[in-house]
C-alpha cells in the first residue's frame, strides 16, 4: 500500500467537487493504525480531519523540511499521486509487465510498461528515446520527473 513516512490512506472514495474536479476523501493511517477520518474541501478550502493533525502535520515538516510552505494537505496529495501509481503498477503487472516508468512534468504523464524484469538503471536506459521525446515535447523541463516501479515495496517511501 502507497505511503510516505509511514501515513497511508484507506478506504477512499473519489467524489466531484463544485466545478467538476475529483477530490478525495477516506481513512488517514499512520504505521498501520488508524487515526481518523479525512476529506478535501468540495469548495477548494482546506482539508478537513476529524482528529488532530499535530503528529501528522510533524511528519509532513519533517519530509518536506522546516522552512517549507508544503504542508500536510501537500503530503496527503503525495500519497494520492503515489497510490495512483501503484494501481497502474499493479495493473501491468496484471498484464504481463514487470515495471513502469512515469514520466512527468505537473501537467502532461506518460506511464511506459516494461515487459522484462530488469533493474532500474537497465528500464531507463531502455527506455531513453521515449524520455528524450517527451523531455523535448514538454512545456515545463523543470517540472520533469522519471519514476522508476519495478517492485510493489517501491510504493513505500
């Protein structure tokens, strides 16, 4: 299961907010236990928790460091995105693949399936025309990530 620094989300139901967009909501767990209940805003204000964040907002500072305007709603969005990727690495996975690359800047993503087991360095390198086509076509090269999931324990972080 998708987490980071322990804090994992279960139970989640996507719902559409007042313009349409998808937000999320569900259980929020830390080291496997749970600690309450969480939702994003359908008006686009600040997440909603029925318990206190204290703990988890310690954690957020902690990865994000000190001086970072990124809070826990920024963290909790990072588990969304994470998650999302291991269902598409499960779903490959499911088909026959043994690992994925994501290619992203923000706003456009590309996900490859990679049909051999081969470790991480071999996946991109094999992988560096598409990289190099999506790198150039991009608007946002400082955006750019390359995600790498050739195993289910690479979902946490």
């Amino acid at each position: 299961m998708a987490s980071i620094k322990g804090i994992s989300l279960k139970n989640l139901k996507k719902f559409k907010d007042h313009e349409g967009f998808d937000i999320y909501q569900g259980n929020i767990c830390l080291n496997g236990i749970n600690k309450g209940f969480w939702s994003q805003d359908s008006w686009g204000g600040p997440d909603q928790f029925d318990f206190n964040t204290k703990e988890l907002d310690t954690i957020a500072k902690e990865f994000y460091g000190p001086n970072s305007i990124y809070d826990l709603g920024c963290l909790l969005y990072a588990i969304l995105v994470l998650a999302d990727y291991e269902k598409k690495y499960k779903e490959a996975v499911k088909d026959g693949f043994a690992s994925i690359v994501i290619m992203t800047d923000g706003c456009k993503e590309s996900c490859l399936r990679i049909p051999q087991d081969i470790d991480k360095n071999a996946v991109l390198k094999r992988c560096d025309t598409y990289i190099k086509d999506f790198e150039n076509a991009s608007k946002y090269k400082d955006d750019i990530k390359i995600l790498v999931f050739t195993d289910i324990k690479d979902f946490v972080q």
